[in-house]
C-alpha cells in the first residue's frame, strides 16, 4: 500500500454528546448525551428506528458534521471541534466511507475509483495503479480491474467501494446501509468482507455499520442499539 499507519488498535470515545437539529421552529435532538468507547479490532453494528440517531452518530464519528456538546476523542485527538480544513483532512486519510448505493464514477475503471483518494493526493498514476489492484484482489475483484461501474453486479460495485475505503489504509471505516441495496446472499458476502477487513491481524481498524437490519446486525461483533438519541443497549456478540 501507498502509505502505512500505526498497527495499535484505534480507540474512539464519546463523552456526553449531543447533537441538536433546528426543524421549522421546534429544536430536535438527534443525539442526547451518548457516550461510548468503541476499539479497533471490531465490527460494529448501530440499529434503531428512523430517527434514532444512528446517520448523526455515524457523521460525527466521521467528521461530516460537529457535536454541540460532549467531546469525540480518537486515539486522545479531539476531533469534535476541528474546523472546516481540518475536518476534510481527517476524513480523507483517517476515515474510510463505504455508502448503499456505492457512490462510484461511472466514467472511471474499477481500479481508477479505488485509486482516488491517493491521485487526490498526488501520488502518481503508477503507483495508485498498482495498490488499486492489489485491493480489487484482496476483495476477490481481479479479474475486473478494468470494468467500469455499469458492467459490474450491485455486490461487485460494494465490493469496489469496499476497496476504495481501504485506499488509504484508515483506522476507522464507516458505513452506512452497505447491504441496503443487494440482494440477501449478496449482502451476507458483503457483510462478510467488512468483518475480514475489522479482523485482518495486527490492522486494529474499526467497521462501524449503521443498519436497518437485524440480520445485518447479528453478523457483527457488538450491536449498539440507539432509541431517541440515547443508547438504548450495547451488546458483545458471541467471538468469531
């Protein structure tokens, strides 16, 4: 890979946060006082209903957005009060997204959508190449390095997504719905790459999934459940 970070597992705590929303003129409360602590090593799941909390907790564990109160601590750097420049940073080299409809260029090759975040860091076009295509491998793509988005399976573009993610070796990948738009084995094979990529040895990455799904959920390591903007439970599922 391009570029190779610390192995220690990464720590992200949450201390009391909250998270307001002004909707016409009442104050809405997305998150009410949450704290948690969430290590790499691990496949998480957040679940609850529409409205729970969950998209808001995911943007701020990925600096899309800021708390109004509490503090996000990843690996001690408070990341809750970062401005605009240094939120973008963060998000491009210590956070790795992967969304429901996958988010692909449909004019770019398979390999030319994972090696975007390393071109938008000036790496050249050789090298990105060739990490771009040791990641479509490592997520059983090699063979469709070259295809662009509309000649690949729904499961084939996530899995893409997946390597995109990886691009720049982050400690924490997020993500949002991953198998909302597949079909039910196909989403099971998904699931099963995001928990290889949280397991792979000496890593310490974080996956950290928001799901509607409850099958979704019991593929993962720990199910944190949130009702009303509070954790609601916080589960450790049976090892794998």
């Amino acid at each position: 890979m391009s570029r190779r970070r610390d192995q220690r597992a990464l720590t992200i705590d949450l201390r009391d946060v909250v998270r307001e929303y002004r909707v016409g003129d009442q104050t809405v409360r997305a998150l009410d006082g949450i704290s948690l602590r969430l290590t790499g090593g691990r496949f998480v799941s957040i679940v609850g209903p529409s409205g729970a909390g969950k998209s808001t907790l995911l943007h701020l564990l990925g600096a899309l957005d800021s708390p109004d109160a509490g503090s996000i601590a990843f690996d001690g750097d408070e990341i809750g009060r970062l401005g605009d420049e240094a939120q973008s940073r963060f998000r491009h080299h210590r956070v790795g997204f992967v969304f429901q409809f996958f988010n692909l260029l449909p004019t770019l090759s398979a390999w030319e959508n994972v090696a975007v975040p390393t071109l938008l860091d000036g790496v050249r076009m050789g090298r990105a190449r060739a990490d771009a295509v040791r990641l479509l491998d490592r997520v059983g793509l090699g063979d469709r390095t070259e295809h662009r988005p509309a000649e690949l399976s729904g499961g084939q573009m996530q899995r893409v997504a997946v390597a995109r993610a990886l691009m720049m070796d982050p400690a924490l990948i997020l993500a949002d719905e991953p198998t909302g738009n597949l079909d039910s084995t196909t989403g099971a094979a998904i699931l099963e790459l995001l928990a290889e990529v949280a397991h792979e040895g000496g890593r310490g990455r974080l996956v950290v999934m928001v799901t509607h799904n409850a099958d979704a959920a019991a593929a993962t390591d720990r199910v944190i459940t949130l009702q009303d903007g509070r954790v609601g439970s916080d589960a450790a599922l049976v090892a794998r």
